[in-house]
C-alpha cells in the first residue's frame, strides 16, 4: 500500500489522487516528505509522472519502491531525476526484478551525474538474469563522489562480473558501507573484493553474511584486517572460515586497532578456533563487539575465550551462545564474562579519564554506577586498580 510521508504541521490524507501528488511535489508542499511504495504495483506511467514532478523538488528527501514492479521504463525515470534533482538522499528498489540490463544502466547512469544521493539499496534484482547489470553500477561507483551506502544482499552474484565490480572500488572515494549477504559469493570472489578495498579511504562497514566462504580465504581476510586501517565493521558470519579462519582472523586483529564490530557466529571455528581467539584476546586493543555465537563451542573452548577476556581492555559485547541444542554457556563463565564487559565499558574508562583529571567526585559517581549495577565486584577492580584514588580525591 502506497504511503505519504508527511509533516506534522501539515498533516495530509495520503489516499490522495496522483494528481494532486505530483502537483504538491512540483510546488515543493511541505505535506510530503517521503514517497514509499510497499509490494504494491506502480504502473509505469505512475512512476514516470512522479519521477518528473520531482525534477525540482527540494522536500522528498526518500523514496521506497520495495516489490512494486519496476520495469526498464521506471528505471529510465528514475535515472533522469536523478540527474536534475539534488535534494534526493535515499533510494529503496528492492525486490524489482523486473527492471533489465538497459534499466539498469540508465538508473545507474543518473547516478553517475548525481553528487546528493547517499543510499541505494538493490536487493533482490535478479542481477544474475541482465548480464552487464552487475558491471554499469561498478562504472557508476568510479564516478559517482556521494554514495554512502550500498546494499545489494540476496542477489545472485559470484562469477568474472562480480570480480570486475569488485576492482572498480578502486576508484571509489566515497562508500562507506556495503552489504554483500547471501550473494553466492566464493573464495575467489570475496579474495579480489579484500584486496580492492585494502586502501579505500572511508568504507567502514562491510557484510559478507551467508555467502559460499571457507577457510581459504582466511589469509586474504587476515592480510586486509593487518593493512586496513578504516574498516570498523566486518560481517562474515554463517559461512564456512572452521578453525583456521578463526585463528588467522584473531592473530590480524593483534595488530589492527580500527575494527570495533567482528561479527563470526555460524562459521564453524570448534574448540581450536575459540581458543585462538581467547590466545589473541589480551593483545586486541580496539574491537568493541565480538559475534561468536552459534559456533557449538564446547565448555572448554568457552572458558578459554573467558580466560582471554581476562586481561582484554577493549570488548564492551562479546556474544558466544550456542543457540537451542548446543551448549548452554555455564553460570559461572557467563557470570564472569559479563563482569569484564562492564569492567571494561565502565572501568577501565573511568580509570582512564580520571587520571588524567580526577574529579573530586569520582568515588561518588563510582559507588553510585556500582550501585544501580548491583554489581559489587566493579568496586573491588576500582579498590584493586587505584586504591590511592580515594585519598587524592580527597584532597
């Protein structure tokens, strides 16, 4: 069902006729904001008329056309008010399947002309069935200088294509998200993706989920988290890295200091891969967020990435469950686990900020936050870590 996004201070029916729509979007009406169209079929002369009273629009900020039927004839519309309108900032075509080699093109030839637009999200598109589709949005990437996010998960992508995508992120210099899940994508593919965006300058965040990956690609991964020094988010989970993705991964986050979110859980890294990790765990100064979880990690392995946690000074999250049927984490590791996560989010923070400039009231701030947390022990590490605190904030 279509929806109008409108203001609060001009509140507006949305069942309104097209008519009226193009006409408030021509005149910049303030009533609309957004245009989201949700599995409900646009008829392409719908979508042209829309698509040209928004040439010159300065409001709609965000258009949604999820599983609404977008034929090459839309994309065209699309592409040309992309070219002229610079106020757009996110653009929604999932699930259009229909849209064709030569509709793609033209959307991604706006694109390449527009200098505003921040998000594209294309999943679902059938790439696979346009051969050269997959191609003119790389093209599009080398030229376009604003595009901050780009999602193109549940498509169908492995292959030469990909691999020429891939090396045109080269020549990026403005994505800083990518979403890659369920895209079939191999060793191979993935190997020649890393290497691409080893030196890209602001790509922070990238989601490799449920693709075709395996422990051959460990090395490759391990070689861009050791180079990179911009990614801060890194999404490989429900593939297949086993044991030695796991070791090769912990032993390159030593020296990185920039990931902060590593999310592996469904990657089958066993007993060895968790005590790799837990190996690595006191050398890891920068990751925040560590997924491991559903990895069917044995009690063992869990007290060996517990034991590791010990002596990390960075992880605020760390989520190890093995999901329904796998090893429940034992109440005394997930008792001690849950204790270095706040020690490490509260304490060692506090400890930090207050030497160098200690309030003088730090212990009241300390034993109010240990307080609300109910968690005595938080006063033991301060009492441990800084006894002469109390007396100098005293003084």
């Amino acid at each position: 069902m279509s929806n109008v996004t409108a203001t609060d201070e001009n509140e507006v029916d949305p069942s309104f006729d097209l008519d009226e729509r193009c006409r408030r979007l021509r005149e910049n009406h303030p009533s609309i904001i957004q245009l989201e169209y949700f599995y409900e079929d646009v008829p392409t002369e719908d979508l042209t008329r829309l698509c040209e009273s928004l040439h010159s629009n300065t409001v709609v900020d965000w258009i949604l056309m999820e599983g609404c039927g977008v034929t090459t004839p839309g994309c065209h519309a699309l592409g040309d008010m992309l070219r002229i309108n610079r106020h757009m900032r996110h653009i929604v075509l999932n699930s259009n399947k229909e849209m064709g080699l030569d509709g793609i093109t033209a959307l991604m030839q706006g694109l390449s002309e527009n200098n505003k637009l921040e998000t594209m999200m294309l999943e679902d598109v059938n790439f696979s069935e346009f051969p050269g589709s997959l191609k003119a949005v790389g093209k599009a990437l080398e030229r376009n200088c604003c595009l901050k996010e780009l999602t193109l998960g549940r498509n169908n992508l492995g292959g030469d294509e990909f691999k020429e995508f891939a090396r045109s992120l080269r020549n990026n210099k403005s994505l800083e998200s990518i979403e890659l899940n369920q895209c079939q994508l191999t060793n191979a593919d993935v190997e020649v993706l890393l290497h691409s965006i080893e030196n890209h300058p602001t790509l922070a965040r990238v989601d490799l989920t449920e693709n075709l990956l395996t422990s051959g690609i460990s090395e490759p991964l391990a070689k861009l988290l050791r180079r990179n020094n911009i990614l801060e988010d890194l999404a490989v989970t429900t593939n297949a890295l086993g044991p030695l993705g796991a070791e090769k991964v912990a032993s390159a986050m030593e020296t990185n200091e920039t990931l902060k979110k590593l999310i592996m859980g469904r990657n089958e890294i066993g007993e060895e891969g968790a005590k790799a990790f837990g190996k690595s765990l006191p050398n890891i100064l920068g990751l925040r967020e560590l997924f491991l979880a559903s990895n069917n990690l044995s009690v063992e392995a869990l007290e060996a990435v517990s034991e590791g946690m010990r002596d990390n000074i960075s992880l605020h999250s760390i989520r190890l469950g093995n999901g329904d049927g796998g090893t429940p984490i034992p109440p005394e590791i997930k008792k001690k686990i849950q204790f270095y996560q706040r020690r490490n989010k509260f304490g060692w923070s506090t400890l930090n900020q207050t030497r160098r400039n200690l309030p003088s009231g730090l212990w009241a701030e300390i034993l109010g936050k240990v307080s609300r947390e109910d968690d005595p022990s938080m006063l033991h590490f301060f009492l441990r870590e800084a006894p002469g605190s109390i007396f100098q904030a005293r003084q």
